[in-house]
C-alpha cells in the first residue's frame, strides 16, 4: 500500500493530463506536465494544491467554459481516483471566484456529479468557506439524492475536522450547524453514509466538551458520540 503522499502521484497526473487534454485539446497545458516532475517533495494535499493551480493556469476562461470542459472530461472514465482531487477543488475555486450565485450553485453541482469517482468532499471546504449558508443549504438537498455517493458528501464534506481538508471557521464558530444535515442521515439506508455521521458526531465532541450534553440528530441527549465502526476504510481512517 503507498504511503499518504503518494496517492497522487504521476499516475494519478498523468490521468489528469491526458483526460483534460481530450476534453480541451487546444489548451496549453505546459504547466500541467510540467507539474508531475515537481509531486515528488511534497505533502498529499500540496500535491493535489499544485496540479489544482496548474489545472486552472491551463483552463484560463470563465466558470462556465471550465465547468463545460471537466464535464466532457469526466465523460472518460479514466477521470477517477485521486486524480479528481485537483479537479474538483479547481472547480471549486474557479466557482467562488466568480463571485455569481450561478457558478456557485453549478459548481456545488458539479461536486456531486464528480463525488462517486473517489470524492469532492475535500473541495466542498471552498464553498463553505465562501458562503456556509449557501453551502449548507446545498448540502441539506442532497441528504434526499438517491445515490449514496452525494449523501455521504452532505455529511463528510461538512464535517468540523476533515482530515486532509483545510477548516472552515464557521462551522467551528457554530456548533450544531450542520445537526440538520446529521438528522436526515444518521439512519440512512448506507452504511457508507452511517460511518460518515458518526465521524461527524465525533468531531463534535473533539469542538467542545460541552457538546456531550446537548442534542443529538433525532433529538435525544447522549453522554457520548463514538459509534461502533466509524472508521472510513477507503481512505484508511
């Protein structure tokens, strides 16, 4: 098994590469290549930060022509794994940085359609950071989506301690926040969603002590939010 870091790794880039260079092949995509002799030093989430800017430096254009692009990219199904991480946290940032409701609603979208091909719950963190109302709002639909790749997403994506993820101050500023997310999950037919609520439930009692005494999802109090099994195998936690 490869350590952490190595998770992206030039296989993972090299996919990038070759499925965004279909997807746009007049793109100068120099950086990108560029980009794959450089992994080798870095840290998992700066290498997936590196091919991320590279990806974006490469797809220069509006939101809408970038999201154009990755959704004929994801048309290959080679376009999964971990080299989605740099895609879908640049679609993200490209999203926010528009700074239009319309991108920001698509990109949301654009997470959950690209979610099942490892996970988008990394570049959510872009979105909650942005607008956590908005964001939340989003999240609380897909707890209703009928694929349980999404409704994992609602929860995972909003957790107060991702691992791997950068923090979003207003979800550790407001605790309880995402208990409505929680409570439309937390019985879930999935146990790949389940295992999700109760990572969450446990990053709430790491937020504050004082949280073991307050409400759980369906209401009722709980010395404790440590269920049995709430270790994510797919990502070894």
């Amino acid at each position: 098994m490869p350590f952490a870091d190595e998770l992206i790794g030039p296989d993972a880039a090299r996919t990038l590469l070759r499925t965004i260079r279909t997807a746009a092949p007049s793109a100068d995509l120099s950086v990108l290549e560029g980009s794959i002799d450089r992994l080798r030093p870095l840290a998992l989430r700066a290498r997936a930060d590196l091919l991320r800017d590279a990806l974006l430096t490469g797809l220069p254009g509006d939101y809408a022509e970038f999201a154009r692009t990755i959704r004929r990219a994801a048309e290959n199904p080679d376009l999964q794994g971990w080299s989605i991480w740099p895609v879908t946290s640049a679609v993200a940032m490209k999203a926010v940085d528009e700074q239009t409701s319309a991108a920001f609603d698509d990109g949301m979208s654009l997470l959950a359609e690209l979610t099942g091909r490892l996970t988008s719950e990394f570049a959510i963190r872009t979105f909650l950071r942005a607008d956590a109302d908005r964001a939340l709002a989003i999240a609380l639909e897909w707890t209703q989506y009928s694929d349980e790749h999404v409704r994992r997403l609602a929860s995972e994506g909003t957790r107060p301690y991702l691992p791997w993820s950068v923090r979003v101050p207003e979800i550790l500023a407001r605790p309880g926040v995402t208990v409505s997310i929680l409570d439309r999950l937390y019985r879930d037919d999935s146990d790949y969603v389940r295992r999700s609520v109760a990572n969450h439930l446990n990053d709430f009692s790491e937020m504050s002590r004082t949280w073991s005494s307050g409400p759980r999802p369906g209401g009722s109090t709980t010395r404790t939010h440590t269920p049995t099994g709430s270790c994510d195998t797919r990502f070894g936690r």
